[in-house]
C-alpha cells in the first residue's frame, strides 16, 4: 500500500479529493492537526490545518485481496461439505445407543463422560476425539483411562480442539464489529462488552450502523450515555469513516450492526461497503439455541467478511450447547464470549476452558467449583 499526506481544511475536503483522484481504492489512515507559517520564515500568525495520512492500494494489494478471496470460497466450500454431511446423518434412522467394542476401550469414568457429551449434542465423532485427547492408555486395566483428574484432563483436551480469545479485554483489536443473523442479541452483547472494557480501563467508544431497528440506536445510545461513552450512529460508509477518526483516541471501537439474514446476499454487500474503509475485526454472533445447519450456514454467508471469531448468545435458552462445541471445532474459529441472558450489564462470560468443561459436562442450572469435576 502507497502511503501519502495531504493538507486540508476538514476531512470532508480530504474524501471529496480521494473520490475524484482515486476512486475507491483510497482510504484515510489517520488525521492530525498541524501548524504552518503563513509567511514562510517569518513565525507570526501560523494557521492550523488538517494533515491526513492516506493509504493507496496498489496492484500488490488486490493481488493480496484475490488470495484472501481464494482462501474464503475454499473456506466456505469445506463448510458446505460439513453441512451435507449432517444433513446426511441426520436422515439416517435413529438407532438404540448401546456400548459398542470400540467404546468398551476405554474405562467406565471415561464413558460416563462420553456419554454426557453426546446428551448434550456434542457430535459422536468430536466427542471421540476430545475423549481420546483427553486419555492415556492404562497398559495394567488395558482400557484408556484420563491421564490426570478430570478437570485436568479435560483442560487439556480442550485446548488441544477448540480455540478461545482468553486475553481480548487486555489486548483487544482497535475496532471491533458484531455481525449475525437479525435477533441474536449483537446489541445487548455491544453493551455488556463495553462495560466490560470500561471496567478495565479501556477507553471505549460506540459506533452503531443499526439505524433500521426501531429503537436499538436509542437503547444503546442510552448505555452509552450511563458509561459515559462516546456513542455516535453513522447511516453511510463515508460517515463511518469520519466516525472512526473521531475515535481515534479509543483503546477500542465497538461497532453494532444492523441483523442480517444470512440469506439476504444484498444486504450483505451492503455491510461489507463499511468495512472496507479501516481495519475491521469482525465476530460473528449466533444464538446457542439456533439449529446447528443455520449456525453453519450463517458461517458461510457471513464469512465474507473474514471472521475473525465467534460470539454465542442465550446459553440460558438451551439444555443442549453441545452445538457451540462442534461448531468452534469444525470452523477452527476462536470463541471470544459467552452471553446468558438479558440483564446488563451482567451475564456475559469471556470465552474459558473452566467454563466450557462446566457447560458441557454439569446438568442444567448446575453451578460447582472447577475443583469438584475430578
């Protein structure tokens, strides 16, 4: 990317300028006020004006883009294989469980917890292989066996299959974007996040792009003014831009999307015109309780925008988030948090593996110490 500066009196001057000489393949960096001698040498009356630093794509860049393009049609093209098999699974008849030869393998504690997993509809398949990662094999018993307690064990496991962004309040990226299916809870995660990052002493700010739901962009306006927040809505991809320079100060940027459905291709486009404008890490948002081939499906449409994790809302709405277990193995996408219902600016968890061995292996509204799962 070709880099150059350019004087003006306001950013408005400075995207009108770029839109005639470049098109769309410029976009502003950053901005700084700068002071200037009106009469050359002479250091009296100086005038402030605009610097904006300006980034040009050039040929290596959308040489760049078309990899990344590849990258996701092949992405998405492994998806598509993974929703037919289920499908395929699905329609076969439902057969009486009963402990096959292989599973005979391992020792009773580890088929109790086999067992447990595949309740909470974890996929047969992903259940082995977390077991499994989880076992060493007991040559005097001849069964495979945990290899430490079975919190330890399982630990272990986990962080070998499934990815988590356990740091993301300490080292967040610079602008943070939730997109999803329309009715999965992006707003209310937007708040509860910010109060997150503002309890840890981050500067945060708020841009929402929600300008079609009927009060979302005043209930979020109203959390941002109760936190002291600065909370602007931008209704163009130009506006964005203003606003994530008027940010700039900002540890981090939250920015709340309008709902999408996942099959609306045009609305989708659409969206992806704001996000062309800065670096962008974008999360997508799904509900526990939605049918694991829509959240599948929802990954492939939504991966046009280089998702960089995933968000799961209204664990309190589903006794079986086995769900979110396949899907974070499958996709090899991090999970960044967890919501559990709707008060605020409480219920939301930050994605960890004590956590997660407690969602899928305690019952329902089952709250015990880590220590107790051995």
């Amino acid at each position: 990317m070709k880099i150059e500066k350019l004087e003006v009196q306001s950013i408005q001057e400075a995207i009108e300028i770029l839109e005639k000489k470049y098109g769309e393949n410029a976009v502003i960096l950053s901005s700084r006020i700068v002071k200037k001698k009106r009469f050359g040498f002479l250091p009296l009356f100086p005038v402030k004006r605009l610097e904006v630093t300006v980034g040009i794509q050039e040929e290596e860049d959308f040489k760049k883009e078309f990899e990344k393009e590849k990258e996701l049609i092949k992405e998405i093209e492994n998806l598509k294989k993974i929703v037919n098999e289920l499908v395929s699974s699905n329609s076969q008849p439902v057969k009486e469980a009963k402990t096959s030869e292989e599973e005979e393998k391992y020792s009773e504690r580890v088929r109790r917890v086999y067992e447990k997993l595949i309740l909470k509809n974890v996929n047969k398949d992903i259940a082995k292989k977390i077991i499994e990662d989880a076992c060493g094999y007991d040559i005097d018993r001849k069964v495979y066996d945990f290899k430490e307690d079975l919190y330890t064990s399982m630990r272990e496991s986990l962080e070998k299959n499934i990815k988590l962004e356990e740091d993301f309040l300490e080292n967040p990226p610079k602008v943070v974007a939730l997109v999803g299916p329309t009715g999965v809870g992006k707003t209310t995660t937007i708040a509860k996040l910010a109060y997150l990052f503002k309890k840890n002493r981050k500067k945060v700010g708020i841009i929402s792009l929600d300008s079609f739901r009927v009060g979302a962009f005043e209930q979020l306006k109203s959390f941002a003014e109760i936190l002291e927040i600065p909370f602007k809505l931008s209704d163009s991809p130009k506006s964005f831009n203003v606003h994530l320079l008027e940010m700039e100060d900002r540890d981090v940027i939250l920015v709340d999307t309008a709902g999408r459905s996942h099959y609306d291709v045009v609305r989708l486009k659409e969206l992806e015109s704001y996000f062309k404008v800065s670096d962008i890490s974008v999360y997508l948002t799904l509900a526990a309780n939605l049918a694991e081939l829509v959240m599948y499906e929802a990954v492939m449409q939504f991966g046009i925008f280089s998702v960089r994790g995933l968000i799961f809302t209204k664990l309190d709405e589903t006794p079986f988030p086995g769900s979110i277990i396949n899907v974070a193995y499958r996709t090899q996408y991090p999970i960044l948090c967890f919501t559990t219902g709707q008060s605020l600016p409480e219920d939301i968890v930050i994605a960890n593996y004590d956590y997660i061995i407690r969602l899928i292996l305690e019952d329902e509204n089952e709250v015990k110490p880590a220590a107790q799962l051995a």
